[in-house]
C-alpha cells in the first residue's frame, strides 16, 4: 500500500484524540497536513511535534471556511471534527447541545467538502474519509442526538459516493466502536464515574487504532474504495451496545 499518489490532506478536529492520531500517522507518511481546530494552542503544539501546518478554524462558518481551505489543493480531506455534548434522553436534549451538534458535526462537515471537493473533481484525485460511528446505525442509550448526526454522516457518504461517480474521488466512512478518547467523560455530570463506567475494566480502541484504519483506507489501490470500515473493541458487539467488563 502507499500513500505516492497523495501530497496533501487537511484534518479536522486535529487538536485531540483521533485528530492528532490521524495527523501523526499522515506525516510519518510523507504528507503535508493541515491540522484544523479551534484550539491554537493545541494546535502549535502538535505543529512542533509534527512539523503540520497549525490552523485555527471555526469549521461551522461557512465563509471562513472557504478563505482559509479553497485554496489548498487537498489532496485528502478527513472529516473527524465532532462535538462532544452531555448525554440524555432524545427529548431532554438541551436546544444548545442541538446546535452544536448540528453546527459542528453536520454543517461543519459541509463546510469542508464546500471548500475541497470543486478542487478534487477539477484534478480527478482526491480522498474523502469521513469519521462516523456505530452509534449512527446501532441503538447506543444516552446520545440519540449524536447518533442522529453520525447517522447523517453515513447518508452523506452513501450520496457523495453517486455524486463523485466516474471523477476518480474515493470516499470512505469509518465508525468506529468506544475509543478511549475522554470524549465519553462529557456525557455525565461528574467525570470521575464517566470514567468508571466506560472505560475502567474496558479493553477499548485506542486513537492510533482509528489512525491506522484511516492510513489503510487511503494507501488501498486507486481501484478499490473501503466505502465504509466498521472498527470495535473485541469485547464490543450488538452494534456498540453490549460491552464485555474485564476482572481488573
């Protein structure tokens, strides 16, 4: 497998967990990055590490968006960038938790393809690997808002597979299982017990998991397209839901 015909990729979400991962393994390959997130801080920090080029952006501004990223000629685009909100019945879903979900996972999303799909279709090579969930096609209690966003995810994927038709740009989703990224600690009140409970006792993913999975998908031959790659913990089945606890 290689990465040859690829020069450079632009990542989402880069400035933790997954992101980084995914940042980290592209320039072991040989690609120029631009890692997008909001958090500069974070992001010079990874720029240091990884010699990537740091770029603060608000993804769900649209205009923004296509000044900072039109003119880049991505060659990959890896649409990882998720808002992480406390969980809760569909119904008790707090109206700002809405949007922000909506915001960053949906139009955020759309941003991107707005601002590099025009270039890829131009040039008859590009790379689309959104970052989905099982959460999106399996029941998973205490995040129905985030599963609808994800679930959308993979509709979008399936459309820009018919969109994209004879351009010669792949597409492939992700979803992954629980990933031990902290993201989960965020559905509970107290951080503590939402780390007893999801991950103490847990054989999860790792984030590097997640990144060598994105690294396979893209150094597949330009004839094959891994159109979508279900990744779990072996402990993990039913769709996410049943989870095996380990004897600590």
């Amino acid at each position: 497998m290689s990465l040859d015909r690829y020069r450079t990729a632009i990542v989402t979400g880069a400035s933790r967990g997954i992101g980084t991962a995914i940042v980290r393994q592209l320039r072991i390959g040989g690609l120029e990055v631009w890692a997008i997130a909001r958090s500069a801080d974070e992001l010079a920090e990874l720029a240091r590490e990884t010699g990537c080029h740091p770029l603060a952006l608000d993804i769900t501004r649209r205009d923004a968006v296509l000044s900072a990223l039109g003119g880049l000629d991505a060659d990959v685009l890896i649409n990882n960038a998720s808002a992480p909100v406390q969980g809760g019945t569909s119904w008790e879903t707090a109206p700002h938790d809405i949007d922000v979900l909506l915001s960053v996972n949906l139009k955020g999303t759309l941003n991107c393809l707005a601002a590099i799909v025009p270039g890829m279709t131009a040039r008859g090579r590009g790379h689309i690997v959104n970052l989905g969930s099982v959460a999106g096609h399996s029941p998973v209690p205490g995040m129905p808002v985030y599963a609808m966003t994800k679930a959308a995810i993979h509709n979008l994927g399936q459309t820009l597979r018919l969109d994209l038709h004879g351009t010669g740009v792949r597409v492939s989703e992700i979803a992954p299982g629980r990933v031990e990224t902290g993201a989960h600690l965020t559905l509970l009140d107290d951080r503590e017990e939402g780390r007893r409970r999801f991950y103490e006792g847990f054989d999860c993913l790792q984030p590097d998991d997640i990144a060598e999975a994105v690294m396979f998908v893209l150094g597949a031959p330009q004839r094959m397209d891994v159109s979508y790659m279900e990744v779990v913990p072996t402990d993990q089945s039913y769709g996410g839901s049943q989870f095996h606890r380990r004897q600590l």
